[in-house]
C-alpha cells in the first residue's frame, strides 16, 4: 500500500518522503513535445518508478491517464520524457510527473499546453494472422496510447474490444458478426488512422466427418471437423432446411439431435459457425421404417398391433396404410403401435400393410387376412339404393338392380349390371318411367329373364332378357295394385303379393297372393296368405320353398311362413326373436335363408335353417342400415345401399 503525496509547492523543513515538480513542456511541435520534472529526495528514500501522466483532465492518475514510465534517466534531479503519441492536434493537455519510492506515490502539480500534433501511429504487424471470432490477436508497432480506450481497433468496420495496450503492443479480440473472410485491420489514436499491411484472414468453419451417416429421429450425431465456434450458441446445424437441436460444442467437434420435423429422409448437413457455412459432402440419410411383426389376422374397424422399427416419434407424422387405405394411429412407443383398421374396402379379403415416414415407405412381407364374414370390398356404388325397386336379383349368373344415379339433379330410374370380377355396375336405360309410388313396386328374375311389377293404375309388367337385351311389355298384374309387396320366385314361376295400397284413404291392406307363369304369361290366383298388413317383408327361397318374414307393422308380428307351390299352402315356421319391420332385405345361401336389416338401421342378421326350424343369429353385417339390396351369387352374398346412401358394398363369404 502506497501513502498518496501531492506537491503543490516548495515547503521547507525535513520531509520524510521525495517531492517532485512538474516543468514547463518544451519542443511542442507537430510530432510531439517534451515532459520535464526536477524532484528533491530529502528523506533519502529509494525512488522505484518515475514518470509522466497527461491527458485532457486535471485529476490525474497513473490510473486515468497516459502514463509514461522512466528509468535511470535522472539527471542533476531532473528527468525528461519525449513523448510522441496520443497528443491530440490543437487540444489542452495537463501533464503532471510522478514517481514512487516503496511507500508513496507522490505527484507533482499539473501544468497544461496546447499539443500541436503527434507523431502518426505505426503499425507494423499483428499475430496470429487467422482465427476465428473471439480469437486473441496481438497488434505491434509505435505511438500507441498507453491506456487502451484511447486505442479504437476495427476489423474493417466492426469494432474489436481492446484488452490491454503499451505505447508499442495492443490486445484485442477478433469481433463477433465478421462475415468477410480477409479484412483489414485499422488503428485509431489521437484521431490518426492507420491500416495493418496485410489483412487479417477469418477461419472458416470445415467439417470433415459425420457419425453416423445413417439414423432415425433425435439419434446423437456428432459432427467433426475444424474452426467451429467455442460458443454453442453461434453453432446452428441444418438437416436441410430444419435446424437442430445443438447438444454440445466446440472449436473441432459439435453433437446435435436429428430432428423431427426433416423433410426427407435424405439431407445435406450444414454448420453455420460464426455466420459461415459449411456443407458435408454426403447426405445423412434416415433409416427406413421396418415392419416387424403383425397378426396374421385382424378385423375391420377394431384396433390391430403393430411392431415397428424406426417409426418417427411424433405420431401424426407416420403414415400406415392397410390395403392403401390410410389408417389411425391410436398409440404406442418403443417400437409398438396400436392402429385402427380401417373399413375398406378389401376385395381380396386379405390386405397389404404398408409404413410410411417421409419419403420412405416399407411394406410387410406377408398379406394378412380380414377375419370378419361381412367385409367391404368396394366403396364406389355408382347408384343410390334406398327401397326402390325391391331387391336386387340374379338372372344368368348376373345380378341386376334398379335404382337413380348418385347424380342429385337426375331422378331418372336406371338398370344396373353388376360385374363379379371388377364389383363394378354398368347402366342401362329402361323403357318406362317410375315415379315414387312406384318405386315401391317388384323386381324379380325366374333365373332366366328379369321381371318388373309396377303399382300405377295399370298394374304394369315388364319382362327383361338380359341376352337379347330387350325389354317387353307382359301381362299386368291382376291383383289389386300395391306397393311394398312380398315376392320370390319358385321352379321359373314369380310369386307376388300381401303389400299396401297407399294411396288409396285409408290404404288397403292385403293378404292375397298370385302367381306368374313365364312360359304362357297368364296370371293366377293362389291361397292367400292367413294374415294381412305385411310390408317390404324380407324373402328367400330354399329347395322349391319360399320364405317370408318381417315387415312387421307392430311388436307382435313376429311370425315368419313358408309357401309350398306343390300343394299351395302356407305354413307358420319359427317365430322370429322379435318383429323384424319393414326395410329388411332376405336371401337363401348354402341352404340357409338370412334376413338382413331387421329395420332398424342395425348390424344385426339372421340365419333360418330349415332342416330344424331354428332361427340363429348369425354375424354382423358390418354397417348398420335398411332397405339395401342384397344378393346372393357365386356362393357369395353381396350388401350396399340403404337409407344412408351408403356407396359401399359388403361381401358375405359363410
């Protein structure tokens, strides 16, 4: 610790520490002047520093100011300094002079003069000549301010942070945002500038390896190479266009995430380091999704899982496809999902699996079976089925149905033909119009030929041969005319009967029943049915028998018959579990009658065995709905339509 001395003037008697005077400044001129002092000792104490502080202040220090310091060059009890930097043209400078003994710092009186200029800044090298943003670079050469805020350092145009400077050397740091790769560098002091002879050459960031090259969503990829930034945060790592998440850092190494939101499954990698880029030669590449393991069976609309090797981590952004159908992603993690089956269609009754991430898309080596008994198999109807004309029929190994296109402004009725190698339908035109009433009435085939019963005032009937392609204008229907009529067709003969008469007020019911004959066109009468108010029943045929059930009209029609032609007669069989309404749709298939429908817009089907006279629920249809059509063909039954419009078709295999 030093005890602070100022001398103002001369004080006689003994002092115990030296006094120091500041003398005139002499040989002021455009290069700079000179500093003069003359100090008596007369406690005889050794003096360990001496010198001069100036600057544009009068309190000086020889820690506020320019400090020069002196050694051996006392003369006489004088010394002297010339001093040719940092003296601003035309402006007032105090000078004071000072020295130091081991326990006091004793300053001399301030005097002042009017600098006349300096001698201009030297700058002869700097080291080291490259590095990167925060670097450490060394400056040399003459006329430097002794205190480092007088010495303004830019590399180009942005200023660097002096550290610590002599009248010869000056330490600074390379400026953060240089972007220019060669800049030189410029020192300002006493507003002289001056320019390095050489530019100073900024390090650029390098990569030289990535491992791996190769892996999945938020792996650890490090990145080697040279001229990285110290600071993580002047780092940023590109897969593309997406930035990554930086792990750590420094000057030859960088760890980072990959990231999820990629773009592709193949990326260019750059580091941006201190505002450089820097692009490895090779993309990274992900690691393509794996499908390892699925049931070997599964239902539609249930959930199924899946075992899958680098799925991406984010649900939403896979894609799982069963049969090219894209499906839900419920849930999972580590490797195993849940997925939600999709409804279809699967017309092969079995279903590829695909796994899309990206641009990647991988496919299960095995097909895997739908398991239900209903499937969808198409989803294209190209008419609307609600009632209509009922049902759909087979004639020919054909089957046929008679609705409106799904165009909404065409209420025009047209014959569809169904192709059982493609579930496609082909239009034709027909021969009559059909008004809504009429769209209640009957469509039936003998096998052979087609048959249409309409329910205007003239009871028309049509006759269609699917060879020929011709329509023909038959016999009318002699009963009274009704809609919603229950019909079958036994041994090339059509059945028709029971039904309602809608518009007359009140509607008639009947019960009555009549036979067609194809090969004389004659109309007669049979047995009528032992009950009445009966609509849109559901009907089938098994072995020369024709069945009827539903179109209940309250909760306790649930009584189903059967219609023998040989001896004309009905029977009662086995009630139904309860009254099946109107809407439902019947067929027979492998010797047993279903009933589809039961209309209420249910899933529900069931299975008359006529052997035991036993009704048996049997499998869902898949989708709920009412007044479809339905056929049987090819040992197959086929669904669709319905009060929903529903465009799909279900394939029934027992």
């Amino acid at each position: 610790m030093f005890s602070l001395v100022y001398c103002t003037k001369d004080v006689g008697g003994t002092r115990p520490y030296p006094r120091v005077q500041t003398l005139e400044v002499t040989n002021i001129s455009e290069s700079g002047a000179v500093f003069n002092a003359t100090i008596s000792n007369d406690g005889n104490l050794q003096i360990i520093e001496h010198g001069f502080v100036w600057g544009n202040r009068e309190d000086l220090t020889i820690s506020n100011a320019n400090k020069r310091v002196l050694t051996n060059n006392i003369t006489n009890n004088e010394f002297s300094a010339e001093i040719l930097t940092t003296l601003t043209k035309d402006q007032l400078f105090f000078v004071r002079a000072y020295l130091k003994t081991d326990q006091y710092l004793v300053y001399g009186k301030p005097v002042t003069f009017v600098s006349l200029g300096s001698t201009p800044v030297v700058f002869d090298s700097f080291s080291p000549r490259v590095g990167k943003w925060g670097d450490t670079i060394h400056l040399k050469g003459k006329y430097f301010s002794f205190r480092r805020e007088e010495n303004n350092v830019r590399f180009k145009d942005l200023e660097s942070r002096v550290l610590s400077s002599t009248d010869s050397t000056i330490t600074c740091i390379v400026p953060r945002d240089l972007n220019d790769q060669r800049v030189p560098i410029y020192i300002e002091v006493a507003n002289e500038v001056v320019k390095s002879r050489e530019d100073f050459e900024l390090l650029l960031p390098r990569i030289t390896a990535i491992t791996p090259i190769m892996g999945t969503f938020r792996d650890t990829i490090t990145i080697s190479g040279e001229n990285f930034s110290r600071q993580s945060f002047d780092n940023q790592i590109y897969f593309g266009n997406i930035r990554a998440t930086v792990v750590t850092s420094n000057a030859n190494t960088i760890k980072v995430l990959v990231p999820d939101d990629l773009e592709s499954s193949s990326e260019a990698i750059k580091v941006i380091s201190d505002s450089h880029e820097a692009t490895y030669d090779t993309n990274f590449s992900l690691m393509p999704p794996v499908i390892t393991f699925v049931a070997q069976g599964i239902f539609a609309n249930n959930e199924a899982t899946i075992q899958v090797n680098n799925f991406h981590p984010i649900l939403s952004k896979n894609i799982v496809t069963i049969e090219d159908i894209e499906s839900q992603i419920i849930s999972g993690g580590d490797g195993t999902y849940t997925v939600k089956v999709p409804w279809g269609p699967f017309p092969r009754r079995k279903a590829k699996i695909k796994i899309q991430v990206l641009d990647l898309i991988s496919e299960y080596e095995f097909d895997v079976d739908i398991l239900d008994k209903w499937i969808m198999v198409a989803d294209n109807l190209p008419f609307n089925f609600n009632g209509n004309l009922n049902n759909a029929v087979v004639a020919q190994g054909t089957a046929y149905i008679i609705a409106k296109s799904r165009d909404f402004f065409n209420n025009t009725y047209y014959l569809w033909k169904f192709n059982s190698s493609d579930l496609s339908w082909r239009r034709n035109t027909l021969p009559f119009t059909i008004d809504e009433y009429w769209g209640r009435g009957v469509f039936e085939s003998d096998g052979t030929n087609l048959f249409v019963y309409l329910p205007n005032d003239a009871n028309d009937f049509w006759k269609y041969d699917p060879l020929a392609n011709t329509w023909t204008k038959k016999s009318s229907f002699i009963g009274n005319k009704r809609g919603g009529a229950t019909h079958f067709s036994i041994d090339g003969n059509i059945y028709i009967g029971l039904g309602i008469d809608f518009i007359s007020y009140p509607s008639i019911d009947y019960s009555d029943f009549y036979k067609y004959n194809p090969a004389n066109d004659q109309w007669a009468r049979v047995s009528d049915v032992p009950i009445s108010r009966r609509l849109f029943t559901a009907s089938f045929v098994i072995n020369g028998i024709g069945y009827f059930t539903g179109g209940a009209m309250s909760s306790g029609d649930t009584d189903a018959w059967s219609y023998n032609p040989i001896t004309d007669t009905w029977a009662r069989i086995a009630d139904n579990p309860y009254a099946f309404s109107s809407g439902n749709t019947g067929f027979s298939l492998g010797g047993f009658g279903y009933v589809i429908g039961s209309g209420y817009n249910n899933i529900e089907s069931w299975k008359y065995d006529p052997v035991s006279n036993v009704w048996q629920q049997s499998y869902n249809i898949g989708k709920s709905r009412r007044d479809n059509f339905v056929f049987s063909l090819n040992g197959k039954a086929y669904i669709g339509g319905g009060s929903v419009f529903s465009n799909e078709t279900f394939e029934f295999v027992p």
